[in-house]
C-alpha cells in the first residue's frame, strides 16, 4: 500500500484524485487517523496542515503520520508538497522529508514538484510556471510563502540538512535505468535528493519506474499519478462520484493570479460578499454577520461566494498595515466559523473552498474524518464526499482550475 502525507489539504485531495484517476482504490484521511485503518485500500493520503506551520510541529505532524502509515501496511511513502515548492528557507519542505528520511534509516530520495498538465516543467533543475520561472510568476507575491528563486537545488539546500543533485533532462530521456544509474552516481558524491527534470508526462513516466525501489518519494501529484498507473497496470478509475444538488457556498480565501480571476468571473453571476480583514481583526462577532447575509443567498440558482482574495498590491497593503500572519489568521478563523454555522445552522451539503490554507481550516474546523475521491471538476481538484457524513467539498488549490471553475463545478451536481 501507498501512503501519502500531503502538508495541505488541497494538496491531499489533489493527489488523491491523480491516485484514483489512475486506478487506484484510495481515501483521503483528514489528519492522523485515531483508528485502524476500515477499508482495504491500495493508496491512503493523510492530510496535513503542515505546510507553513512551525518547522517543529511540521516534522511531529509528519512523523505522526508515517508512524499510522506503517502501523497499518504501507509499503512505501509519498511526501506531498505543492507543484510551486510553497516553502520558505527554513522549511518546511527539507525538514519533514530529512526526518521522513531518518524515520526510514535512508538517505536518498527525488524531488519532484513538476506536475505537466498544470503547467508546471523542470528544467535544469529550475521550476516553471506555465512558461516563466516559478520566480517570476504570480507566486512571487504568495501570501504566506512567497517564491523568489526558481532553483530547486538552491531552495532544498537552504532548508535541508543534505545536498541537492540533478537528473538531467538529458538522462531522463534515455529511460528508467539511466536514471536509476544517475542515483547511484548521486549517492556516492554525496548526494541526499536529486531534482528529476520533468518538461512533460513522458519524463513522470519514466520516473515513476525509476523510483519504485525507493521507500520515500517527494514531489507533487504528477509522479503520483504515474506511480499509481504503474501500480494499477494502467487501469482506469471507475465509480468516481457526482454530488447532488443542495445549499452550496463558495469561499475563497487564496489570493493566487487564477483565484484572482475565478473570484471575478463569478462575481459578475452570483451573490458575493466580502470578507474585510480589518473587520475579521477586530469585531468578533463578524463570522456571525457574514453569516446572516450568506443565509440571504443560499436558494439562488447560483451558491453565494465569501471571499477574502485580493489582487497583490491589495494584499502588500493589507499585509503591510495589519502583519501578514494576523491577517492570514483573523480571516482563517472568520472561515472557519462562517462554515461550521453553515453546515450546522444552514443546511449547507457542498462546500466549494479555494486556497490550500484555508480549505485546511474550513476542514479541520467541519471535523470529518476522511473523504472519498469523486470525479475531478479540474486536473488536481475532485469532487469529495465526507465518510461519515452526507456533505460534499471540492477543495481547489489556489491555481488550479479554469477561469468559470465556481460555476462549473456546481454545473456538475446532479
Ligand atoms: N485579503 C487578504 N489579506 C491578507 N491575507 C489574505 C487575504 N486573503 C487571503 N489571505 C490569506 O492568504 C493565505 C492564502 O493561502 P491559501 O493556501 O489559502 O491559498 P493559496 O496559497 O493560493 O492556495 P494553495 O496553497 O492551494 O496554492 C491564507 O492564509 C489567507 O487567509
Ligand atoms: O501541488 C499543487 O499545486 C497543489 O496540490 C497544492 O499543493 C496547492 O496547495
């Protein structure tokens, strides 16, 4: 069995869907489970908060993680971490895979963010976005972990205790074993993680073989997919759900280029409200108002959207005036409790949340245990079904999906 410990939880779900698109049986588990594992699955995907936590509480997290893992038969380990490398210098991505590394008394692993279909390609060990470096795209102005350099060497050194080679395009083509070769000569100069370029599915392909022997794989969900159609013999998923229609919202709090731009298209066709950071900060009672006005809305053709995204010199303000964590935080909680009202008060059955932190929150503070994998609404994002509820959540990270995502993923319920 295949266990991956994804730090966010859009992240998890996104992986997840890859896994289950690509044949495997698989559940999404929303934190450490406190049980044994129910279903026989070939692929468990634990979500975590882990990504911008503290270092510390990140490494306990994942480690608490890989321990429920193994105790309940996986064979082999999948860090997931976001196509754009969201990390700072101190971590987290370096520290939870050295310690997943210790954990596994190894010292080799890939890192491999690249994720084709949603433009994200490596080059020379440089990560890409679309067609500019990952430096120079809209993640450069990332709220909570901005990206200001595009070498992926650079970036795990800064935040890891070994050091980064590369397996270059050029070896990548020439097959599995060339690659493998690549590790050996990696490992005996020293190296702790090789980058693997990665400029289409091709070279994920040929990873995916590549890695089969190691217990500890890093990367985003492209690898993933293609070690789940190496596991399943390339078999398709079947059964992936549709949700039915209900009280739906939609809560944006991710300020990413193509939220941005999701966020105005559906402005323009639904209710839409506001959440002010100033008036999270400061007036408690604001989680309940919003509440009262999103209730207003909830029988319209179209869900009524909450959102915090803002385009970047309103976020620089907005960050430079309050602090850029308080503000994170005041409008994290201000979801939090808006959705819990609304599922509890309200009714609502489908959540529609966009921002890997706060689909984080909005999940945790709802208190499922874990999900099934529905039908993907966008590469990354699938429709998910609570296991011990009847509540469905699509949780989209922050660039994924077209411009009309909000509106088509509701054109999906049945
Ligand atoms: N108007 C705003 N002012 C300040 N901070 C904001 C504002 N709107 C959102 N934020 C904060 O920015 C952060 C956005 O992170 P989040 O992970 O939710 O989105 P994302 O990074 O675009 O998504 P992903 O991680 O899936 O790529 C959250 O902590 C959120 O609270
Ligand atoms: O890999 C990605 O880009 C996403 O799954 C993600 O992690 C966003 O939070």
């Amino acid at each position: 069995m295949l266990g991956v410990i994804a730090d966010d939880f859009t992240g998890a779900s996104d992986i997840a869907s890859f896994l289950v698109e690509n044949g495997l049986s698989c559940v999404q588990m929303n934190g450490v489970p406190k049980a044994p594992l129910a279903d026989k699955v070939d692929a468990v995907v634990i979500s975590l908060k882990s990504r911008s936590n503290p270092v510390n509480e990140a490494i306990e997290q994942s480690l608490n993680a890989f321990n429920w893992l193994k105790a309940n038969g996986c064979s082999q380990y999948y860090f997931k971490y976001c196509s754009t490398f969201d990390s700072t210098e101190k971590g987290n991505i370096g520290p939870v895979t050295d310690a997943l590394l210790d954990a596994l008394n190894d010292d080799f692993t890939v890192i491999t963010p690249a994720l084709p279909v949603n433009g994200r390609t490596i080059f020379n060990g440089y990560l890409f976005v679309g067609d500019i470096l990952l430096s120079e795209s809209g993640m450069r102005n990332h709220p909570i972990t901005p990206m200001k350099d595009a070498n992926l060497m650079r970036l795990m050194d800064a935040q890891s205790k070994g050091k980064t080679g590369l397996v270059a395009y050029s070896d990548v083509i020439q097959g599995a074993a060339r690659v493998k070769e690549r590790f050996v000569e990696l490992k005996a100069q020293g190296y702790r993680y090789a980058v693997v370029d990665a400029v289409d599915n091709a070279q994920l392909a040929v990873l995916a073989e590549a890695v089969a022997d190691l217990k500890l794989v890093t990367g985003g969900s492209g690898l993933g997919a293609y070690m789940a159609a190496r596991l399943s013999g390339g078999q398709k998923g079947v059964n992936a759900f549709i949700p039915a229609k209900g009280k739906t919202v939609v809560l944006s709090g991710s300020c990413s280029v193509m939220t941005n731009k999701q966020v105005n298209a559906y402005k323009a066709k639904a209710a839409s409200i506001y959440l002010d950071v100033e008036s999270a900060l400061t007036n408690a009672n604001y989680a309940d108002e919003l509440y009262r006005e999103v209730v207003k809305y909830l029988d319209e053709p179209l869900a009524p959207m909450v959102y915090a995204t803002v385009p970047p010199e309103q976020l620089h303000e907005i960050q430079a005036k309050f602090g850029g964590d308080k503000a994170s935080h005041a409008i994290e909680n201000t979801f939090a409790k808006l959705a819990q009202r609304l599922k509890n008060e309200a009714g609502v059955v489908n959540f529609i949340t966009a921002g890997g932190e706060t689909s984080s929150i909005v999940v945790q503070q709802l208190g499922f245990t874990g999900f099934h994998i529905g039908k993907q609404i966008a590469p990354g994002v699938p429709w998910l079904k609570a296991l011990d509820e009847n509540i469905s959540l699509a949780l989209k990270s922050g660039n994924f999906g077209k411009e009309d995502f909000f509106e088509y993923a509701q054109g999906m319920l049945l």
